[in-house]
C-alpha cells in the first residue's frame, strides 16, 4: 500500500492550504484514513480521521478550522485548513489504517509552513 500526498506549502497566518492524499495497492473495505501532523522535538498528533461510514474526528485545536473528507472509489483523502495560524506548522502525514489486517500505513508527508 503506497500513500501520496500533495498540497503543503508557505502560507501567511489566516489562508488556507487544502491537503491530499491517494492510497494505492492492497486495501480493504474496513479502514479509517487520517492527517497526522508532526513538529521537530515532539509526538505525531492525530490532526482529523475519517471513517469509509463518513465519521469524522478533530483535534480540539483544529475544530471549526479544518475539514476531512475522504472519497471511498478513489481512496483518496483531503483536509481543507481555513485560517491556518503559526501554530499549525508542521509536517502532515496521511495514515490509512486497515482494520481488518490490523496493519498502518504512512505517507512520506507533506510540510506545511504558517508564517508572514
């Protein structure tokens, strides 16, 4: 299973950035796929997931500033981030996970950077 993502980049405090993420090879039909995000010295964070039902989950911090969604026929995954803050800077990672094999699988990630 291979994941691609795209869409990171410079941004100024209050813009938007949208991330995508297509998984291919070997998946099956029960999986949740999410953003991770990450910064030098400290854990990868759960940023959003979404489940093939459509469940979605949030980091507080990021609620009410970035939506999830996920396209099941193309396994594809996206995050549109609506006024990005500093904070937000990081190094986003798409994850799939496949519940029925028990196995997770990571993208080589994407940096996002909020600065003036």
């Amino acid at each position: 299973v291979q994941l691609v993502e795209s869409g990171g980049g410079l941004v100024q405090p209050g813009w938007s950035l949208r991330l995508s993420c297509t998984a291919s090879g070997s998946i099956t039909g029960i999986n949740t796929m999410a953003w991770y995000r990450q910064v030098p010295r400290n854990q990868r964070e759960l940023v959003a997931s979404v489940t093939r039902g459509g469940t979605t989950t949030y980091a507080d911090s990021v609620k009410g500033r970035f939506t999830v969604s996920r396209t099941n026929a193309r396994n594809t995954i996206d995050l549109q981030m609506n006024s990005l803050e500093p904070e937000d800077t990081a190094v986003y990672y798409c994850n799939l996970e496949d519940i029925l094999r028990g196995t997770n699988y990571w993208g080589k990630g994407t940096r996002v950077t909020v600065s003036l």
